[in-house]
C-alpha cells in the first residue's frame, strides 16, 4: 500500500528523523498529500538539487505571504530565485565570500569565540543558545557587512521573526511578526545604506553597494540582499552549534574524543552537519517531465527534498544513525545544498563551526544538559530555542 504524507500534519513538527528513515527503507519516493513528491534518498536529493530539470518554486513561495514587506522580501531574496535573477545576485555576493575573504575572517571569528566563552567562565551553567550559539554568527555577519552591532537585537529579533514566517506552516501571528521584522529592518537597513554611500569601505554592504552604481542591483535589492544574509546566516548557523553540542552531551564517548583529538574538528562539524542538519527540508519544483523509479512526476509538481533522511541514507552513509566523528564521507552530507544554488555562506559557517568547537572542547570541561533542550517548532528548521548547560572552565 501507497504511504502518503502530509508534511502540516503534527509528526512533521519537531524534524521527523524516525518517520523519514521509515521512508528510506520502505518508500523513498513518496506522495504528498497536497499533489507534492517526497524524496529522500541521497542520490535522488542530490540529483534534484544539481539538475537543471529542477528549480526553486519562486511564485509558491512567494504567494504564501501576505501582501506587504514580507512578500517584498520573498520576491526579491536568492534563497527563491533562480536564474537569471539568481544569477545576478550570485555574482553580486559571492566575490564576498571567496576562500581568501573567508579565511582572513580567522582572527576575528577565533577573538569572538574567546570573548563569548569568557563571559560563559563567570558562571558554571547557563544557556548554550543565547551564551553563544547564538550571538557567535551575529557578530559575525554583522563585522562582515560592517554593521553596528549595537542593533543586534532589532537584527536578531527581525531575523528569527522573518525566519519563522518562511516555514510551510506559519499561523497568522507569525506571518504579522514576520512582516513587522522585515518592516524594521528594510527600514533601518536603508538607512545604514544610505549612510554607507557617503564613506564606503572593504566591507560586504559597501560591495553591495557599489553593485548598485554598477547598475546590478537596485537600491530595494540590496537592502533585500542584506536582509537575506542576516537570515540565511544566522539562524542556521546557531543550529549547527546547538545541535552539534547536544549531539556531543548525547555521545559522551565522541566528546571524548574530540576533546583527545582536536585534528578531528573539521570532519566532526561535517558530520554533525550530516547528523541533525539545521535545515531538514528544501522545496524545488520540475521544470519539466520526469521519472524517479515508477513516479513520473509532471512539469510544475512539487518536491519536497529531505535533507536529513539524504543524510541518513544508508546507501551513501554506513551505519547512518551512528555519530561517527572520524567518518571518511561526512563531507558529503547535502545540509548546504549543491550546485548552483549551494550555499554562498557555506566556507564561512564551517570556519565558525570547526573554531566554536575546538574552543569549546579546550576551555570547557564536564559539559553536560542541565535539562532538556526546548525544541523549535518546524518542519523545515531543526534547532534549539534554549539549551541549559553546566561545565567546569578547564582553561
Ligand atoms: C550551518 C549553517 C548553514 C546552513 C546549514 C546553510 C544552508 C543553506 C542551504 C541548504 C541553502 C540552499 C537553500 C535552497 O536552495 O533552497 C543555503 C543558501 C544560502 N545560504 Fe546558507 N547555510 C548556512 C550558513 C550560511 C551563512 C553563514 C551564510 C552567509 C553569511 C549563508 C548564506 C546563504 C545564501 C546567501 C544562500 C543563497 C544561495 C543561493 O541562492 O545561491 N548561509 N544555505
């Protein structure tokens, strides 16, 4: 018998890693309830997400928001274009993301790192999310388009309120809190903008900005294009912190070894990427006809692409459910997406990611949940409001 799934209905919504693993054995190409296709295997992902017979569903995503800023945003931000706007943002921010350009952020990331685990020293418990997690990519993002960080709460604020109104099941609240974020922060960012016009510098939205006068972008689309940084590197990098560090309290074991074994870092961020990714689904729609198995997917359906079941399949992964932190192919976890739409923050996020832990792992001993992590609420964002920790400062 068929399963068909229904990605609103309640077991959707906390990341539904067991229901997806159902899937990869018994399914992996699954009808949606509302007409959509469900994918989950690794090679199927990885094909929908690098074939040009697939592209983003720009008008879906777009038509879901009310009328207003928010539906402003979602029109004009890459994460729902593709070519050839998408093209046109891509070229304008990705000279801002080169290999060089990411690693002369070390020092800065490395000092950011210290000072937050320096404020954690002064107690011996506290809150994982809000102590570090969170103001990490901030900070961050913030130093990188040379913005004052004194606003980090209208960003932080604005962003999750934007971030949480994306999810394919966003009540009327979140939709309004949505609109109210994107309201202060395009208005707020102009006028950052407009400022930076007068005394440009070496910073991202001074490069945006000069892409304006190149005629690249209009002045609406790089205050959109911030916008769209603020979000898509924030959040998602304060998950791959929160669910790296309660991976690692769940497997005391693999704490251990990191801790013997710091040269291990950058292969644990990948698999931690691979074992509760931040994003667990992406949308994408056929360009034109196609077959996967028996399904014949027409032009124009739906697909919802598991992220974190392709992460799991035991057909790319040996032993998927095991966190393996010296795994030889960890890096082919699909949590940054692939090809032309893969994530233009990626480099920066596993910087961010392999200096959080090396630093965690050296200053902090005993680290352990103090109580149970408060989950959010989603089907396509998997992480963390708060993550009550205790530790012993080890140095
Ligand atoms: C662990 C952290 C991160 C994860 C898991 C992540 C994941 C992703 C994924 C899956 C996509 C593709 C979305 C789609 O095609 O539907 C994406 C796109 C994007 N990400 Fe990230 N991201 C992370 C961090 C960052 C950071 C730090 C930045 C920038 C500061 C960033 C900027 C972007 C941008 C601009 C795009 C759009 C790329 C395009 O459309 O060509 N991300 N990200």
């Amino acid at each position: 018998m068929t399963i068909t799934v229904d990605p609103t209905a309640p077991e959707f919504r906390y990341g539904a890693i067991g229901l997806f693993s159902r899937l990869l054995r018994e399914q992996p190409v699954t009808p949606l309830a509302d007409g959509g296709v469900l994918l989950c295997r690794h090679a199927d992902v990885a094909w929908a997400l690098t074939s040009h017979d697939v592209r983003r569903p720009t008008e879906w995503s777009v038509g879901r928001k009310p009328e207003g800023p928010f539906r402003d945003f979602g029109r004009n931000n890459m994460i729902s274009m593709n070519p050839p706007d998408h093209t046109r943002f891509r070229h304008a921010i990705m000279p801002a993301f080169s290999r060089k350009r990411v690693e002369a952020l070390t020092d800065f990331v490395d000092r950011t790192c210290e000072a937050l685990i320096g404020r954690m020293r002064e107690r011996d418990s506290g809150d994982f999310i809000a102590d570090f997690a969170m103001p990490l990519p901030v900070t961050v993002i913030c130093h990188m388009l040379g913005i004052p960080t004194e606003e980090e709460n209208l960003l932080r604020e604005g962003s999750g309120a934007m971030l949480a109104g994306l999810e394919i099941v966003a009540t009327p609240e979140e939709f309004a809190r949505a609109t109210a974020g994107a309201t202060a922060l395009f208005d707020y960012l102009s006028a950052v903008v407009r400022a930076r016009e007068q005394s440009p510098g070496d910073d991202l939205l001074s490069l945006l900005v000069r892409n304006e006068r190149e005629h690249k972008l209009t002045r609406d689309e790089v205050v959109w294009a911030i916008i769209t940084l603020l979000i898509a590197g924030h959040e998602t990098t304060t998950h791959l912190l929160g669910n790296g560090l309660l991976a690692l309290m769940r497997h005391p074991e693999a704490m251990r070894r990191l801790r013997e074994e710091p040269g291990l870092t950058e292969n644990a961020v990948e698999e931690f990427l691979r074992y509760d990714p931040p994003l667990y689904v992406l949308f994408r729609q056929a360009a034109r006809d196609v077959r996967i198995d028996d399904t014949a997917i027409a032009e124009g359906t739906h697909l919802m692409l598991s992220i974190a079941a392709a992460n799991r399949d035991p057909l790319h992964f040996e032993s998927p459910d095991v966190l393996d932190l010296g795994r030889a192919n960890a890096r082919d976890n699909l949590s940054f997406a692939a090809g032309r739409y893969l994530c233009a923050g990626h480099a920066l996020a596993r910087l961010e990611g392999r200096i959080a832990f090396q630093k965690l792992m050296s200053r902090l001993a005993d680290i352990r949940p103090a109580r149970d992590p408060a989950p959010r609420e989603g089907v396509m964002f998997k992480g963390y409001h708060d993550m009550p920790v205790s530790y012993r400062w080890a140095g």
